[in-house]
C-alpha cells in the first residue's frame, strides 16, 4: 500500500513541478482514478468479504429455489443436484466491488455529467449494482452446472462468467443511469409547470 500511495504522491509532485497547478487540475481524475491500483488490506478484504458471499449465496440460492431448481444452501456452499460449489471471494468479493466501482466512475467520467448530486447516486448505486451482478454470475455457473456438470461449470463456463458479471453490471448501469435521466427530466417539468402555476395565480 506504501510503495503504490507514494509512486502516485510522485506522480502528482512530478506534474505539478512540470505543468504546474492548472495541469495537476487538468489531470485530477486520471491521478485519482489511479487510487484504485492501491491493494486493500488483508483484514478489511477479509471482514467485509464474508457477509457479502453469505448475502450473494443467500440470494442465489432462493432464486433458484423459487425457479423450481434443486438448489440448497449451506453458508457459502450452494448443492446444486449432485454438484457443491463453493462461492470464493473472487465471485463476491471486496475486489470485485471495488473493480465495478471503478468502472463505474469511469463510466460517470467519460459521460462528464455536471451534476454533482447525479454522480454521488450512480456511485452508491455501484454497490447494489455489483451485488446483483454477482447474484447472476452465481446464479449463472449453478445453471451451467445443473445443465452440464460440474466440469463445465468450473472450466471455460466460469472463465466466462467473469466477463458476463462486466458485461451485467454495465448494462444495469446503463439503465440505472436512463432512469435518472427521465426521473431528472420529469422532475425540471414538474417544477416548471408548479412554478408557472404560481406565477400565474400570484398575477394581478
């Protein structure tokens, strides 16, 4: 954590030397966004992993159930038929969290809304987004599984799952962010036509 905080600290002394305040400015997201690459303590990944795999294990494991799926749950351990699998950290852990965040605020960079209160929702919102993406991917390889065995489910089939739990919680993004955008434009009409309505009753 030391040596990556302080090449970053480096960094930003190094622009700031060269570009002066106007260039750090310019480079604020890029410098912060590298925070990112910080490695997470050991305790903190641990203490906060296990609740978050119990919830995603708990999640999965009723929806299935509620499909009609031969699916129990056992803490983190979910019996699909004859197959166990063991929902790891890498499935539901801080590391993804904290990966789908960063991705989620790039997605708010690149969009450059200028509304502060639009960014802070869409990057709380990351954390129920990661959750249910997680849900999926689980939901997922037990599919996968139950359909193929257990082979499939941890070979190429897993692998792929990692790139749909992206490809998910991109697209929930997406849609979060729509929503947002007819829940903002319905809102300004609301209150143009309240305030159009008192103008024109307070009118002589």
């Amino acid at each position: 954590m030391a040596e990556v905080g302080s090449l970053i600290t480096l960094v930003s002394a190094l622009l700031l030397q060269q570009l002066g305040r106007q260039g750090l400015k310019m480079l604020a997201f890029p410098l912060a966004f590298l925070l990112f690459m910080i490695p997470l303590p050991e305790a903190l990944v641990a203490a906060v992993t296990a609740p978050m795999k119990s919830a995603v294990s708990t999640v999965a494991a009723w929806t299935l159930q509620g499909l009609g799926q031969p699916v129990a749950r056992s803490g983190v351990m979910l019996t699909a038929g004859p197959y166990q699998l063991l929902v790891a950290d890498a499935c539901a852990g801080l590391t993804t969290l904290f990966t789908l965040e960063a991705m989620g605020l790039l997605y708010l960079h690149l969009r450059g809304y200028t509304a502060w209160w639009r960014n802070v929702v869409m990057a709380m919102l990351v954390v129920p987004i990661s959750f249910m993406a997680n849900v999926l991917r689980v939901m997922t390889l037990v599919m996968v599984t139950l359909r193929w065995g257990d082979a499939a489910g941890q070979g190429y089939a897993h692998d792929f799952a990692g790139v749909t739990l992206f490809t998910a919680a991109l697209i929930l993004l997406i849609v979060v962010d729509a929503g947002l955008a007819m829940g903002q434009v319905a809102w300004e009409k609301w209150a143009h036509g309240h305030q159009s309505r008192s103008a024109w009753s307070s009118a002589p």
